[in-house]
C-alpha cells in the first residue's frame, strides 16, 4: 500500500520538537516513496519556509510539495520565496473571509499570475461537509461562502474578470494538481 499524500503541519509556535520530529518523518516517508506532501502553514510566520527547510534535509523533492494556506497573506515576497523555492503554493482557504477578505485573495492570485508563478499555485476552499465544532447556522453566518461551490461560482469569475486567462485558471486547477500527484 502506497499513501497518495502525506501531510504535515507547523503552526504560530513554530517547530517545536513534536512538529519537527512529524515533518521530518513526513520528509523521509517521501523521499523513497516519491509520495506528494501538503503541510498546513500559518503563513503570518514564514513556517512555509521552515517547512521546506526541514523537508529538504530530509530529501523531499520540494517540487511535490503544497505549502498549504498560503493564500492567507498577501506578502508576496514571502509568497515568491516558498514559490522559488519549488513548492506549490496552496491558495486553498477561499470562503475563510474571516482570515483575509476574497477580494484580497482574488487579487493576490491576481498579482502572482502576473509575476509569471501560475505553475506554482494550487485553488481549493478548505471546506468541509461536516465539522462537529461549528453549529452550522453559525457557520453559514460566519463564513456564508465557505462552501463547496465558491470557487466555480466566484473564485473563477473573479479571477476571469481580473484578468487571468481560461490558461491560468486550468493551470491551477488541473495541471498543477496532476503534476502534484503524478509520480
């Protein structure tokens, strides 16, 4: 049996033993095995660029790797540092308008397709079907557009509409991820 991804994660606290002890076990399961990796990031922290640090050193091929929740920050430097670096960029929380506002997002994506990185970013929503800790009237109140149907009915017009081409938008969509997964 062969994991199809591994995940990971490096919080606000940084790399703690705990967090370092996974991620590096995470990095040696994909060295091998070739197996994709995606690490939840607070990217407020830089811990996308930890993240990567630790993985290499333990041979991980940077290129098949999603720095998850990147798409929270609109610090492109930081964003063309995790990109540079070879990792994926996650733009994957759209509809968590409570973290950054869509249109921040939207133009964030917008910016970085301009600078040439739409082979470095993935589009997702994070959204679940369930989540036992969120009543879901509250839920729908809070973050009304955290569902699965945002980025087709938003996220992509808006993307469109500012002036990313059906290219792009199929290269986030459908490249990116193949390649993400192809081994």
């Amino acid at each position: 049996m062969r994991a199809g991804f591994l995940k990971c994660a490096i919080e606000e606290q940084g790399l703690t033993p705990g967090v370092e002890r996974a991620m590096r076990a995470v990095g040696q399961a994909s060295a091998p095995s070739g197996a994709p990796i995606t690490v939840h990031t607070n990217p407020h922290t830089g811990s996308g660029l930890v993240a990567q640090r630790v993985l290499a050193e333990e041979g991980a091929d940077l290129s098949k790797v999603v720095i998850g929740h990147s798409g929270d920050t609109t610090d492109l430097d930081y964003l063309m540092k995790v990109a540079d670096a070879g990792s994926y960029l996650g733009m994957d929380r759209f509809g968590l308008d409570v973290l950054l506002p869509f249109e921040d997002r939207v133009a964030t994506v917008l910016e970085l397709l301009r600078r040439g990185y739409a082979e470095k970013m993935v589009l997702a929503h994070d959204a679940a079907c369930f989540i036992d800790w969120f009543d879901p009237e509250a839920k729908r109140q809070a973050v009304p557009r955290w569902n699965f149907r945002h980025i087709s009915e938003d996220v992509i017009p808006g993307l469109l509409e500012g002036g990313a081409s059906e290219q792009d938008i199929e290269t986030m969509l459908v490249s990116n991820p193949r390649a993400y997964f192809e081994r």
